[in-house]
C-alpha cells in the first residue's frame, strides 16, 4: 500500500519553479530518503507534503487520502524541522504533549503516550527541561518524540541531523535507523548528506532542479547512478568524468575527440600500479586512512583513493588502471546512463 | 589579566556617557527635589526646612486627592486597553499584504503628533455641539439626541465624559507599543507556527500556547512602562480639557501649570514632571 505520493506535483515561490513535476511514491512504512543538493526543492517537496507550501499543479496523497487541498493539520503527518522548532517557553513534556492537547488529549492518558514516545526517541529522562537546557541531540530527540507520540501516518523529516557535530550526526543516524525499524512508519528523510541517505535509506530519491534524477536501493544508486549528475553527486570525491580521446578508458571503448560518451570511474575503482596509463601526480590529500590522489593522465584529471600508507608524492610519476567492469558510461548530452 | 583589565577600562568607557547622564540629569535633580519636598521654597528665597509640612498638605488638598484617583484610574482603565490594542493590531498587522505597510503607518502617526496639536486636535474632536465625535453619535438621532433618544456625552464639560474622553483619546497613541510588539512578533521562529499547523492547532490555541507566552515578556516590559507614563500622564488633559468639571480631569502631575498649587511650591507635587 502506498503511504505517500506525489502525482505530477509542481511549485512555485513567486515567477520561479521550484518543483517541476515530480512523481513519487513512498510505500507504507518504507523510509525513502530524498538526496539532493542546496536548491534542488528537497525542503519544498516536504513542505508540500506537510501542506506547508501549496502546488501549483499535481496531487498529494497520504495514506491514500487526495490532501492536495487539506490543511497541514487535517493531512496526520508530523514533521521534524530542521531546527527542530520547539517551544522555548515549554517543558519537554509539554512539547511532546503539544499536539494531543491541542487536540484534546490530555491529562494522564496524553502524559503516558508522551513518556511512551520520549521512550522510545531516547529523551525519557529529560522531561522536566526545558529545551534551552538541552544539547542539539537532546533537542532533536525531543522532536522526534514528539513526531512519535501522535502515531501519524507519515514523518517528514527536514535535515533533522544537520545541526548536530560529526559524531553525533553517525550515532543518531544509527539510532533513527533503529527507531523507524521497531515503529515501521512510513518516513520520508530529507538531506544533502550523501552517506546519511545510503545508510539510512530503504529507497533513495535523487533530486536536481526540482525534479527526481533517480529513485532506488541504496546500492542501485550507487553502482548504476541513472545520470552524470546523480554520479557525481553521490560519492566522496566526487565520480571521475573523463571526455574525449584521453589514454584512461576501458578497453571496449574506442577513443575519438569527437565520442558523445562521458566516462565515469570512482576513485576507489582507479589502481595506481605498474601497469595502465602514464600520468604525474599533481596533487595528494590525506584523509585518514586513506589519500586522495590527483593525477593528470593526457589531458584528463583523475582522483585515485589509495592507502595512506602507500601514496606517492606529488611530481611523482605513476601508472593508472581500472576494471572494465568498473567504467559508468554516459551520454554527453543527455548525461543518461548508457551502459556499463 | 590584562586583557581583562582593557575590557573592563573599555566597557567603563563605552558606559561612562550614559552613567554621567543618568547621574546628572536623572538622579541629581531626583534626589534635590526630594530633599525639597522637605522644604519651604519660592524659588528666589533661600529653602526653609517645613518637614512632613508640605505632604500633611498634600493629603489634605482635595484637588491632590482627586488627581491622584484620576491617575489612578486612568493607569488601571488605559493601560490594559491600550496595550490589548496595540497586541490585536500588531497581531493583525505582522504579516506581509496589501496596504499593510499604510496601515502600520496610520497606527503609528497619532504618536508623532506633536502633544499639544493632539490635545488641540481632540479638543475639537470632542466638542458637544460642533465637534464630529458628538455629530457621528447624533447622527439618525431628533433635536441633537441619539438615535436611542439620548444625550449624547458632555465630553468635556461632564466629569465623568472627560475622564472617558481622557481615556479614549490615550488609545491612539500606541504607536510605539505597536511597533515594540511588532517587531517582537516578527521575530519569533516561522518553524512554531508551522509546527502548530501541522499539529492541527486552532488560533485560539496558537496564541494562548504560543505567541501570548513568547510575548509575555515584551507585554510586562510594556505594561510596567506605560503604567509609568499613565501616572505621569500631563499635558493632553491639560490642553485637551483646559476647564474640563472644574479640575476633574487634572492628574497629579500637572499642578504647576495651574492655579491649584500657585501658592503652594512646585516641588511639594512634581518630583519630576514629564511629557505623556
């Protein structure tokens, strides 16, 4: 059954278009987490969800209800704001118990849903506080319960883990991973972090100029990415795009300057060994364990991912190979993948 | 160390204006006229030592009686109204929409109205024969009667109307309350709001729960600053209701400009007179 879709769904802030027909369909208790890039109209597709921002054009359905017309709070969603929008002069009690009483649930039936809800988001020993006592975590778990304590019938979640320092944002990802495994809710997460969307995600919608680019499996979109723009987006450094008649390609594609073909290689799938194309390395970055090494090869620039403990200096002259099974190979116009 | 000793020299220095100010023009001149109010003083001869004198006066003077219960009342009726009002059209007025920029306007005017031109200006407004205030409340109505075939108020003449007309023309100057209010309005989090639409909030329960505790602050800042300037209130009564149910308008902090207190000093009823 569907828990949410979207239907030709376009908008609009003023002259722009921000949503240019997207057509989505999340299924109940299914977690899709939409990636894309600042500007893409990943927060305006949630807000047009939540009822928050009115379309232009196209059909929102929620649990199989038309609610392109309903108000936000006829729709029974529950939203997680990026700022995670608590009342500062609330206790975190009254925060979760927030929309039962204003929906007349209240008293001792709402305050044992409230401490069931604070349970399970990890935040049942702060209900006395008031969130200006709180830490980003606290805070963002707080929002979460108080998600939680309404049993909707889909969360939307704005960037919830973009506030939160590097090690945190891991730890409460693995956390919102078990969370939504143990109440099932149908979730559409939304974020710019690439490794949070493929962690946490059952499905994975790429957004670009308002429209879905590619919607799949984690693995789908990371090892068939449906355009050039979804491959260089998804993966960190970004996917090597070479063009033209340059010595690095795999062996069933022949060279011309004039090729429509684009070829991707990640960094991880390029060897720096003794045999392959000559190329000098330019530049090299170290990252941990690991070092990002930039090589010119003819009159392409590659990034190779080597062990730290392995990498060559810059200046250095190397020899640079990859799988043939590895290439992603894209139309130069269109950006569509082709084959592999 | 020293860095802390630069801070504290530079925020003694940043502060010194405003403590020199408050010094000599706030806290002198309060502390002389309290030190006065002890005294006998005609500003020319030498202040004599009167003790509990002039206030023993002051309590029995009727007009000081009744000043201070016109105050009183003003402070307890104005002050609440003028502050819901200035909340409702700061509450109506915080979004963008047309001619909401107009509108803002006219509930700030009325406060850059130089106070004796508003005074004047209601003085008119409120004139039993000719004024409009009276003429609007005729209006429909035989022989200079209301429509319900009563007389409409002696707004200057009556007591009672003055007091009321007082009190009404104190409404419309709210600008700076307004603004205060608006400007506090605008500055709460868009997300809260968005939040209680989505929890399907009424907008009963979004200013009962949300704006009114957000803004409890602003309001008691309000309330205890135009509490202040009510009983300070001077100069649009004055001008406004000059004979006014012979002295029944006067608050307290207007005797000099009257021949109530001629004979007694000056600094027995005004420790320090400002404009309302």
């Amino acid at each position: 059954m569907t828990g949410v879709a979207l239907e030709g769904v376009r908008a609009s802030y003023g002259d722009r278009e921000v949503l240019r027909g997207i057509d989505l369909e999340v299924l109940e208790g299914e977690l899709l987490v939409v990636l894309g890039p600042s500007g893409s109209g990943k927060t305006t597709m949630l807000r047009v969800i939540a009822g928050l921002e009115p379309v232009t054009a196209g059909r929102v359905r929620v649990a199989g209800r038309d609610v392109t017309r309903a108000r936000p709070g006829r729709r029974n969603v529950s939203m997680v704001f990026q700022s995670y929008a608590l009342f500062p002069h609330l206790t975190v009690l009254a925060n979760i118990c927030f929309g039962l009483e204003v929906r007349n649930v209240r008293g001792e039936a709402g305050r044992l849903r409230a401490t069931e809800a604070a349970r399970a988001a990890g935040c049942a020993d702060l209900l006395d506080r008031r969130p200006g006592e709180l830490s980003g975590g606290e805070r963002q778990r707080v929002a979460l319960a108080r998600a939680l304590v309404r049993q909707p019938d889909a969360f939307l979640l704005d960037e919830p883990l973009s506030n939160l320092d590097a090690e945190l944002r891991v730890q409460t990802r693995t956390e919102l991973k078990a969370l939504h495994a143990r109440v099932g809710a149908t979730t559409i997460h939304v974020t710019h972090d690439q490794t949070e969307a493929l962690v946490l995600g059952d499905r994975v919608a790429v957004l670009r100029d308002g429209l879905v680019e590619q919607i799949g499996t984690p693995d789908e979109i990371w090892s068939e990415p449906a355009t050039l723009a979804v491959a260089r987006f998804v993966g960190s450094p970004a996917m090597n795009v070479l063009t033209g008649d340059g010595p690095l390609r795999p062996r069933s594609l022949s060279g011309s300057p004039d090729d429509p073909v684009r070829r991707g290689i990640r960094a991880d799938a390029l060897v720096l060994g003794p045999v392959g194309a000559p190329g000098a390395v330019e530049q090299v970055e170290l990252v941990g364990a690991d070092a990002y090494v930039h090589v010119r090869v003819g009159p392409d620039r590659v990034v190779v991912r080597v062990p730290a403990s392995g990498r060559p200096r810059p200046g250095d002259q190397v020899r640079v190979s990859a799988a043939d099974g590895d290439w992603h190979l894209f139309d130069a116009g269109s950006g569509v993948r082709l084959r592999r | 160390m020293r860095d802390d000793r630069r801070d504290t020299v530079q925020i003694a220095a940043m502060a010194a204006p405003f403590v020199v100010g408050l010094v000599v023009l706030v806290l002198l001149p309060a502390g002389f006229t309290v030190a006065l109010a002890f005294t006998s003083y005609d500003l020319v001869s030498s202040p004599a030592w009167a003790g509990l004198g002039n206030f023993a006066d002051l309590v029995d003077d009727d007009i000081f009686r009744t000043a201070l219960l016109n105050s009183a009342v003003f402070a307890a009726i104005a002050t609440p109204l003028r502050l819901l009002l200035a909340l409702g059209l700061a509450l109506l007025l915080h979004r963008r929409a047309t001619a909401v920029g107009f509108a803002r306007t006219t509930v700030m005017l009325p406060t850059a109205v130089p106070e004796i031109a508003y005074g004047l200006l209601w003085l008119w407004m409120f004139n039993p024969i000719y004024g409009p205030v009276n003429r609007l409340l005729t209006t429909g109505g035989e022989a200079g009667l209301t429509v319900l075939g009563r007389t409409p108020p002696q707004w200057l003449t009556d007591p009672d109307s003055a007091r009321a007309a007082i009190i009404i023309l104190s409404l419309f100057t709210i600008g700076e309350a307004f603004f205060v209010l608006l400007t506090a309005r605008q500055a709460l989090p868009r997300e809260l709001y968005e939040l209680a639409a989505v929890e399907d909030a009424t907008g009963w329960d979004v200013f009962r729960r949300v704006t009114l505790p957000m803004l409890t602050p602003v309001l008691l800042l309000l309330l205890l600053r135009d509490t202040i300037l009510s009983l300070q209130l001077n100069s649009c009564p004055h001008w406004s209701s000059p004979t006014a149910g012979p002295r029944r308008t006067r608050p307290p902090t207007c005797p000099c400009s009257s021949t109530a207190t001629a004979s007694s000093t000056c600094a027995t009823a005004t420790p320090r007179p400002r404009p309302w």
